[in-house]
C-alpha cells in the first residue's frame, strides 16, 4: 500500500481507469461524447487552478512573512515553483476544455459575444471572467513570480515592485472566482 500510495503518478493512472470504468458502467444513463469527457476535465483542471488559487491566497501568502527567514527557501526555491507550475497549467487548460465545451455544444460564439439568451449569456460571463483571470495568471503573477523566486535575475527593487503586482493580480482572481463560479454552475448548459 505504500508504495501505491507514495506514487502519485501511479495514483492518478488509476484513478483516470477508474473513471474510465465508471464511464463506461454507467454509459447508458449518462453517455460518454466528446462534451462530457470535456466537461469531466474541465472540472478536473479547474479544481486544480482554483485550488491553487485558494491556496496561495488563504495559506501560503498570509504564512509567509510568519516563516523564519532560513526555511523561507523551502517555500520559494521548492514548493512554490511547483505550486505554479500548476497553477499556470490548470489555468490554460481550464479555458482551453472550457472553450472546447462552449463550440462542441454551439454556443460558443454566442457566448463570447452575448448574443445568446439566458444561460448563453450567463456562461458567457463566466467564460470572459475566466479569460481575464488566465491572463493575470501567465501576463501579470507568473512573471512577477519568476522574479520574486529568484526563476529570473531581477534586482532587489525589481523584486520588491512585483511583489505587489502579483498580490493585485491574484487578489483580483480570488475575487473574480467567485462570480465565475456562480456562473459557470449556475447556467448548467447541456
């Protein structure tokens, strides 16, 4: 079991089988397309965004300064390049299967556009926030990020100006997640 279980690459093949057999078991009452296996991943690759997002912004930024200035480097020169690494990835790939999802079900364009009704135009603003989002995300935090981790050479008033740019870009992502959230669950296209 230990060994199992301290592998997560191995974790995660598994558990994609195991998806795979609950698809397929289950796929006369809930077929299995090209939507819902987007929609599946979609979900998957947005948990991993926002949760970073959260975890950034309600542990790991707020602890920081509490963290004595020797074990700083096991945040900076380890945890955190993999926290973004990740971050940046369930970003990109939350919009990409987002916008997979949005022109496999043909509403795409009326989305983007709020030319659509109701619920076409309510996942249209989940889509435009989640745009924004992904943008402060790898154009504003991520190369504010490389800097502060020392990932980039940058002086020590370089460092210090990006520091609150990534804050403001990722203070505005926490507060745009909320009203994306609602959105996008709450239009529930098919």
């Amino acid at each position: 079991m230990a060994k199992f279980f301290g592998n997560l690459h191995l974790v995660l093949v598994v558990g994609f089988v195991a998806a795979i057999a609950v698809m397929i078991s289950f796929g006369a009452s809930a077929p299995v397309d090209a939507n819902s296996v987007l929609r599946w991943l979609h979900i998957f690759f947005g948990i991993v965004w926002i949760g970073l997002l959260y975890y950034l912004n309600f542990v790991q930024v707020p602890t920081m300064p509490k963290i004595p200035a020797e074990q700083k480097g096991a945040i900076t020169g380890h945890i955190a390049p993999k926290v973004f690494f990740f971050f940046r990835y369930g970003a990109l790939l939350t919009v990409l299967t987002g916008l997979g999802i949005a022109v496999v079900s043909g509403y795409a364009h009326q989305a983007m556009t709020f030319t659509g009704e109701g619920n076409v135009n309510l996942i249209g603003l989940g889509m435009w926030l989640a745009l924004i989002m992904a943008f402060n995300v790898w154009f504003i935090i991520w190369p504010a990020q490389k800097k502060i981790l020392g990932i980039v050479e940058a002086t020590a008033e370089e460092k210090a100006a990006a520091a609150p740019r990534a804050l403001y870009a990722s203070r505005t992502n926490t507060l745009l997640s909320l009203p994306m959230l609602y959105a996008m669950v709450s239009a529930n296209l098919g």
